[in-house]
C-alpha cells in the first residue's frame, strides 16, 4: 500500500471537488485491428496496441476501495492517442493516471471510454480507481447490477493521432423505393500539429459475401483539426435482404473501414450494415411503411456472450421482437440482436422515482436543473455508442423519474442528433416530450 500512498492523497483531494472536467468521449464504440483477418475474425490477441484492463483490488482508502493496474506505455506510442475502456466498474467511480484525477464518473452502468494519452508517460504507469459513493444515487434507484465481473470488458487501446475518430452508417431505401442507399460519415482526425493528408477507404459486401462497393478517398486536414468524409453508395437487390422484416429476418452486409498512409493500411475497423430505418408515423414505429406490432420484454445481458444469445433466440422464438433494457449494455448484446433480428430500444441510465409527482423546482431530480448536465451526459453515453446497430430503434430516456426541465431538455437534445427513430419517454404524462 506504501506505493500508492501519493496517490491516495491526490485522488481524496479530487474527491472534495463538486465538479470536474472529464475527457470522457462520446462516439462509437470501436477498437482497430493490424490485419484485415484478425478484423474480420474479431481477435483482439494479435492488436499490438491493445490490452485487457483487470484492476485488483488493494483495500480501503478513506474515499472508497482502491483498484489498480500497473502497465507500461513503449516510446513507439508517442505518435499514438491512447483509449481506456471501462466496464462494469459496479460503483461510482475517481479514475486517475499515476496520481492524476482523470474523471469523475457518476454513471457506472454505461461503458465509458476516456482519451488519457495526457496523463501517461513513457514506461510505467498506474492505472487506478476509486469506487465510492455515488453523488447522485437518486437517479439510478432500484437499476440492477450487470451479471458480469467487476471491469469484465475493460481494456486499452490506441489509434495513430492521424485516425478515423468516428463514423455513421446506415443503409437506407432510396426514394423509389426499389433499391437500397449506403450512406456513411466519417469523421476523420488530426492530432498532430501540422497539416497531414489522410486516405479513408472501405469496402462492403452482401450479405452472402460478394463485394458491392469500395473506394479509397483523400482528404487533407489542418493540424489539431477534424472534418467528415461523406460516402454513398447504391445497393442494388436490397430488397431481398431487408434487416427486421416481417419474419424478423437478419441479412446483415459486412462493411470495413481502414486507413491508408504512405500505400500502407495500418488501421480496421469492422461493423456490419442492415437494410432498413425506422421512423415514426402516425404514433407508431414504422419499418419499410408498415407499423411494427412490438411485443417487448425488459432484459439485461447475462453473465456472458454465449448466455446472452441463448436467451434472445429463446424469447425471439416465443414472440417477443422487442427488448428494453434497463441501462446500456456491452457492445456485444446489439451485436446479438443485431444478428438475432430482435429490436432493441434503448434505454438510458436514468431511473429516479423520488417525488415523481413533484413539479416544483428541484422537488424531483427530473425538474433540478442543478442535475442537468448529468441527465444530458447519460444521454449522449447511451446514444453514440449504438447509434449504427441495425437493432436499435429507438430511444428511452430513461425509466420511472416523473417529468420536468431536464427530461424537457433531454428530449430536445437526443431529438437535435437523432433524425428519424422515434425518442420515447413513458413518464411524460401526457406532454410534448415523447413521440409515443
């Protein structure tokens, strides 16, 4: 415990702040791959700037229960921006680098990614996280554990400053409806000081895995800047692989994403495409212009993958074509729905029932404004990272927490990124801030 000692001192001082800047980030959730095969393959093992996160605990600390991870950073990853992954962490949380308070983190049950390259340094680090009592308990009462072991899913990664920093993909029907569209944005990134030229390329296939369409664009960007690549492509013979059709069928098209530099691709990034979008009509959620008949049932992920996609398949095949989880779940479970053709309307992690009747200000958590900032975080933590799953098809701002400002602004905000999937809050009794 002597060795940590400094630290300790650091992250209890951080612990008296009421607020803090956090590099917390809000995109898709993704980790690159070195080869096209281990990519498609989905194997980690081989990614020569990845590894698993598995904290261990070193006791009590006056703040909470201290865990830790030594590890060490090579120089070759000073051209790099690195990731840290957190899952499953159980509690609200400090996080620190050798000593630094990186973040605050209330949410516990959303994955949370953070850019902490400003907190390493060359050689051994420490990677460490106080689990103490929340701030705000109020809004995530009566929400369940996940099944999962403490930081199960947990890792760091780094991406060249250079990089894909993020990407939106959907395949859609054209306006005649006889064929599909291929649309995707990719928000590509500068991190160095000076001007770079990055090439984006991609390639996506069918769902029997022919080659539809690829191409390699070049983009110029300035030092420490970003701008977005627009790509579209027309899939002919989409119609006989609708994503969610009547049967709940699945055809998913496999689309990868790589980065060129100097002729060589030195970046991956695999995710699969459905046919289809929903919207609203009407009140009702429509795919393809016919409403869907949803038979939900409210289900978090299992203990495991293997669990997880035994269960859905068994509630798929009794009726059910709806899930609703409690608060967003690992990256894996919409990849099972995604292949499942089981819908998915997600949930964020916000369930605070304490005075829901209360319209006062600040007489429920809902009508605080002091909170909402953290309503608007919980928000965007559950939207980007599953906004591309084919699963997903709509939004929940959370569960039993009355109505007032911050559900107000909420759905205003989650309404100003998401286009067409309705945005749906059981709570509003009745106003304007739910599309059903």
């Amino acid at each position: 415990m002597k060795r940590y000692a400094i630290l300790i001192l650091a992250l209890c001082s951080a612990w008296s702040a009421s607020t803090a800047q956090t590099p917390q980030m809000r995109r898709s959730e993704f980790v690159t791959f070195d080869t096209r095969r281990d990519a498609l393959a989905g194997d980690r093992s081989k990614t020569q700037r990845y590894f698993a996160v598995e904290p261990a605990s070193e006791g009590s600390v006056e703040a909470g229960e201290l865990y830790a991870q030594s590890f060490d950073i090579p120089a070759s990853w000073n051209d790099y921006n690195t990731y840290l992954h957190l899952e499953n962490v159980g509690s609200a949380y400090t996080l620190a680098i050798n000593g630094r308070t990186v973040a605050e983190v209330e949410d516990d049950r959303t994955p949370a990614d953070f850019l902490i390259s400003p907190w390493l340094q060359q050689g051994s680090n420490t990677l460490s996280v106080i689990l103490r009592p929340s701030r705000h308990p109020e809004l995530q009462e009566g929400i369940p554990m996940p099944q999962r072991p403490r930081f199960d899913g947990s890792y760091v990664f780094a991406q060249r400053k250079l990089h894909v920093y993020d990407f939106k993909a959907a395949i859609v029907p054209d306006s005649t409806e006889k064929y599909g569209i291929f649309r995707m944005d990719v928000i590509a990134a500068n991190d160095f000081n000076y001007d770079e030229t990055i090439a984006i390329g991609y390639d996506i296939y069918s769902p029997e895995g022919k080659l539809i369409d690829y191409g390699v664009r070049e983009m110029t960007l300035a030092g420490r800047s970003r701008d977005t690549l627009h790509v579209k492509a027309d899939i002919y013979g989409a119609y006989t692989h609708k994503w969610g059709g009547n049967r709940g069928e699945a055809p998913l098209y496999p689309v990868m994403l790589y980065v060129k530099r100097n002729g060589m691709i030195y970046e991956y990034i695999p995710f699969k495409a459905g046919f289809g979008v929903s919207e609203l009509e009407n009140g009702r959620i429509v795919r393809f212009g016919k409403p869907i008949d949803i038979v939900r049932q409210r289900y978090n992920a299992a203990a495991d993958r293997t669990t997880t996609a035994r269960e859905i398949a068994a509630m798929k095949k009794q009726g059910v074509n709806t899930l609703i989880p409690d608060f967003p779940q690992p990256e894996w479970f919409y990849d099972e729905c995604d292949r499942a053709g089981i819908y998915v309307i997600d949930r964020a992690n916000i369930n605070a029932p304490h005075n829901a009747g209360d319209r006062s200000v600040g007489g429920t958590p809902s009508n605080d404004p002091a909170l909402l900032d953290e309503y608007i975080g919980r928000i965007d933590a559950m939207y980007f990272r599953v906004n591309n799953h084919p699963c997903v098809i709509g939004f929940m701002l959370g569960g039993e927490s009355g109505n007032g400002y911050n559900m107000y602004k909420a759905y205003e905000h989650l309404k100003s990124l998401e286009e067409r999937r309705p945005v749906i809050y059981e709570n509003s009794f009745g106003e304007w801030n739910s599309d059903m």
